[in-house]
C-alpha cells in the first residue's frame, strides 16, 4: 500500500468509479433552502412578532444557547395567533425544518403548519365541505400541527410547496423561532441537454419544463408533487421525452414501466384507461430510440406481445377500435364520447405503428405480422375531430386526420385558448409535423409564458387561457377585482386549491424545443443515428447540447452576414449526424 512513503490510493479507484456512477445515475439528495422573504406577519407594530428578520439572515443549522438575541419572539395572545408566512423562492418538493430557541419554559410548543404551493393556499385551511376551492391533505399532508421541543427542531411534511405559514397554537408564553428552512428532495442527475436561443422567454420555458419533471423524479415518475404523487402512464409520456432531452438515461423510467407492468396483469388496463396502455407501448418505442437498451425491451417482450395482441382484439375488421375500459384522453374531453372515439382511434394507430417498430427491434415474426395486419385495417379509416384541438392534434400526428389543413386551423384558433397544459404538448406536436414551427413557438410562449408571467417556477396541472388576463400573480395576495388564479382555477378533480402548480405532465415545451427548433431526433436505436435540422425562424440564434448514449452532441445555429443559418454540430464517436434540412440552407462545420 506504500510507495516511497506515499500512501498507494489506486485501490480506491473502483470504489470512487463506483460511487461517482451511482451520484451520476441519480440517487435523491436532501439539500436545506433558505427563505428569501417574509410575505406577510399577523402583526407588524411589535407586539406579537418581533425580530423577524433574523429569519432571513444565514444559519450555521445549529442551535446554541446563546441564539436567544438571534431568534424571532412570536407570542399568541389576547384570541390572535402570532402568524408569520415564509417564502423559499421556488417550488420545491420537501420537508419543513423548524428550529427553537431557548425561551424560558422547556416546554415544547404546538405549531400549526400550512404549506402551499401559492400564497392563497398557503393562507386557506383544508375545509373542503365549507368551500370545495379549499386545499387538501390528500396524497401529503400540507395543513398539520407540529410540537416543537425547547432548544430543538423538528423537521414535518413532506409535499410540494413554496409557501410555509407558521402559526403559535400555545398561549402561555412566547415562542423564540431561531430559524426555519425547506429540505429540498430532488434527483443528482447532471443535465446533459441544454437549450438558449435569442429569445429569453423561451430558455425560460424550456428551463422551467425541465425543473417541472425534475422534481417529479423521486421514488417514481410521478404526476404531481404535492397532489398527484401517483404513476399515471398516459401522463407520464410528456414526462419521458423530457427526460429523454434533459438527462439521457434515468433508470428511475425504467423502475417507474416495470411498476405499471406489474401493477397491471394483462388483460387489464394500466390505471384503469385503455389508453394509458397505448401510451405505456409507446413510451417503451420512445425510450428505446433515444436509449437503445436491448436488453430491457426485450424483458419487456412477452408483456408487449400480449398487450398488441389485447388492443388488436379490440380493433373491429372494418378498422375501428372498441376498446373497453375506462375511456379517456383528458379531463377537458372526458364528457364527449365522439372526441374521445376519435382520439383512441388515433392512438391506437400509433400503439401498432409502434408495436411494428418494436417487433423489428426484437427480431419478433409473429408479433410483427399481428401489428401489421391491425394496422391494415386500421388503415381504411380516417379520423373526424369534431373540432377538437385535442382529437385534431392526434388526427394529425397519427397520419389518419380525414382533413390535415381543417384540423391545423382547429389547432390555431383563438390561438392559445383551448390548450391544455398535457395535450398541448401533442398540438405542439402537430404543428411541428405539418410545417408551423412558428406558430407553435408563438403558443409556447402565449400559454407556457402566461403561467411564468403569474409568478410559477413550474409548470401547471391546468390553466385556462382566458383566466390569464385579469389575474393575480400566485406570489402575492389576490388584489380586490383580481381573479384568483389557483383558488378559482381548474376542473374536474383538480378544482381550486386542490389543483396541483407542479405537474409533469406540463412540460411539453422543454423536449419539442430541443426536438424541432434545436433540431435533434433519433432516427436509429440509442441516438446511433440522429437527425440535426435546427429551425431558427425569427430567432437570431439558438444552441444547445442533447444527450445520447454515446455522449453529448452539441450545436450551434448562427445566422450569416446574407441572413442564411450556419450550423456547427460536435457529436461523439458512434453517433452519426444526418441533415435532413428542408427550407435552410445548413453548413455544418467541424
């Protein structure tokens, strides 16, 4: 072990490789977050709070006996609360961590806490029978009492918030709060991709989306980090494909399709919804172009072969689909059964063109000729919108729209209104497909920016575009003759404060700009060979990294001194790179 005196490290090496790979794939780290202001006090004339600052003030995340000079007083007396409400800056998935002073009883001290995602829901109480826009404890607890010990802390909660509003149940004396800090949960994964163009709005979005899923990638992909912390596979393929753009592999999707697999023995439907499993087969064609794990698609096999074999059997020999199950694409078109029978007919035409690429994958004759003979059928029927943005978006991305230039003004009308923040995605798709990149660039940021615009650091569950204009912002209390835009916001199962500002299933943005206007898609299994056909239209410049298996591609998109695109590309060795440009004229250059 000793070389010349010198301690011989080389036999940690392993161990280092080892560890470092494992940070690299993503464990959960716990990092403390400090608050960044005091949004509102029940008292500010010093009677019952006093010192407050000091909770803004840096904390070594210790406590001394000699921090009484250093902790706020709060003191409920006279039938008043002493309240305090805390702002930590940005959404975040995590725990409260709340630190005592030394006051002069050793009692400990009841809290009560309210987390929330904004301002009002961190301000309302969970009362859902009084007033069903008011918040609730379901999934994680965001309204609970707390005992705090003397010259102690006590970390509580564990759900998606911004927000912390701290009141003092006990009456018998003053409460010295040292200090209060959010334990943030997120995923070590290092970004891989990355996208800045000309336009500030976009990386915002783009950056946002991102942020939205990271946070969503815990012990599973989930839909939502406060409300939603479930595996919904329909919702989950937005999820996928920004994962796909920002980090690459993430082993946390694979865990998250086996979950679902074994949640769901055939010939049931994953979570209930027949197209909750079309999309779990297209997720799985998605994630092996851009990852091209072999291995893993095939210990998928014989659950895909069965689940072609089940959605076939639900396919009539004209070509129309019958599934059963609970029949759904999204809650804006769950009360209209001929949107919803347009959208699964498209969907499932895009399970079978995905259960054929799967099949050659695989070197599997037999399912190949299943898929292929559905499709045949399918193949006869043409698909009506009945002027849907959603039915249309699938029409058109499926191939089977009976009017592509119908449904692309059915997508474009009255521009934003209509979207949705998970089926938008898919419209995006569709404008993408047929040529107005422009257009969608102009919705992402009419709708995407709209949420930003309002205060959010992550994306929605919901919004509605006409409740933007006379909005509040959700950092701040609702001014009178303001519309509320979370308590008053959402539908369905997610009305009022029940609705989730964290939801993955929002982040479409984030992959379509890496995919259509950086330019950069898979056309061969694990990125072996891409595509790079950046698009700038009124951009004056955009670049970015994507991730492969193989390593980062980067690209450059400048514009020349005649106004014509230069595109730079660096991809690593065993990627090949293809310029299918259509339109621009691209140098590429080494």
């Amino acid at each position: 072990m000793y070389i010349h005196g010198i301690i011989d490290l080389r036999w940690l090496l392993p161990v280092v490789l080892s560890v470092f790979a494992f940070v690299a794939r993503g464990e959960i780290r716990e990092t403390p977050v400090a608050p960044v202001r005091i949004v509102w006090m029940s008292d500010t004339t010093g009677s019952s709070i006093r010192n407050a600052d000091v909770l803004l003030q840096p904390f070594s995340g210790q406590i001394s006996v000699n921090d009484a000079a250093k902790s706020a007083v709060l003191e409920s007396k006279g039938g008043r609360k002493a309240s305090i409400l805390l702002d930590f800056g940005k959404e975040l998935y995590g725990s409260l961590k709340i630190f005592s002073g030394m006051p002069e009883s050793k009692k400990s001290k009841r809290l009560r806490v309210c987390l929330g995602e904004s301002v009002t829901e961190a301000m309302s109480d969970v009362d859902i029978d009084e007033n069903p826009q008011n918040p609730t404890n379901e999934h994680s607890l965001r309204d609970f009492t707390v005992s705090v010990p003397w010259l102690g802390s006590v970390e509580c909660g564990k759900s998606g918030f911004r927000f912390a509003r701290i009141d003092v149940l006990d009456t018998d004396e003053p409460f010295a709060l040292r200090y209060v800090e959010a334990r943030s949960f997120l995923r070590a994964n290092p970004e891989i991709g990355s996208f800045e163009c000309s336009d500030q709005r976009l990386n915002d979005i783009w950056s946002t989306g991102a942020y939205t899923v990271k946070l969503n990638m815990q012990e599973y992909v989930w839909d939502g980090i406060k409300r939603d912390r479930l595996v919904w596979l329909g919702d989950m393929h937005p999820e996928v494909m920004t994962i796909a753009s920002v980090w690459g592999d993430a082993p946390v999707v694979n865990k998250t399709l086996d979950y679902a697999v074994n949640d769901t023995p055939l010939p049931g439907w994953m979570n209930g919804m027949c197209s909750y499993s079309i999309w779990w087969l297209i997720i799985q064609r998605d994630l092996y172009l851009y990852q091209g794990n072999l291995d893993y698609l095939r210990s998928q096999q014989q659950y895909i072969r069965g689940l072609v074999a089940q959605i076939s059997s639900n396919v009539d020999k004209n070509g129309r689909e019958r599934l059963d199950g609970t029949r759904f694409l999204d809650w804006p078109t769950s009360e209209s059964p001929d949107i919803i029978a347009s959208g699964l007919q498209s969907l499932s035409h895009m399970a079978m063109s995905a259960a054929v690429d799967i099949a050659g994958w695989l070197g599997d004759g037999e399912m190949l000729a299943a898929a292929q003979e559905c499709l045949g059928r399918m193949d006869k029927v043409k698909v009506k919108s009945h002027g849907n943005k959603q039915a249309a978006a699938l029409a058109v991305i499926s191939g089977r729209s009976d009017n592509v230039d119908k449904d692309i003004r059915i997508i474009e009308k009255d521009g934003a209104e209509g979207f949705s923040t998970f089926y938008g995605y898919y419209m995006l798709e569709a404008l993408a497909a047929t040529g107005h990149k422009d257009e969608a660039m102009e919705m992402i940021s009419d709708y995407w920016g709209a949420m930003l615009d309002l205060g959010a650091t992550t994306f929605w569950e919901d919004l509605k575009y006409s409740d933007v204009k006379n909005a509040a912002r959700i950092d701040e209390f609702v001014p009178a003759g303001k519309h509320d835009i979370h308590a008053g916001g959402g539908d369905y199962c997610y009305k009022g404060l029940r609705l989730s500002l964290c939801h993955g299933w929002a982040s479409g943005p984030t992959s379509w700009l890496s995919r259509h206007i950086l330019g950069v898609r898979p056309l061969e299994p694990g990125c072996s060979t891409i595509e790079v056909n950046p698009y700038l239209g009124n951009l004056e410049w955009v670049k970015g990294s994507f991730p492969t298996p193989k390593g980062a591609v980067s690209i450059e998109v400048t514009r020349k001194a005649d106004g014509t695109p230069l595109c730079r590309v660096e991809a690593p060795q065993g990627v090949k790179v293809v310029n299918r440009a259509a339109g621009d004229v691209l140098t590429y250059e080494k």
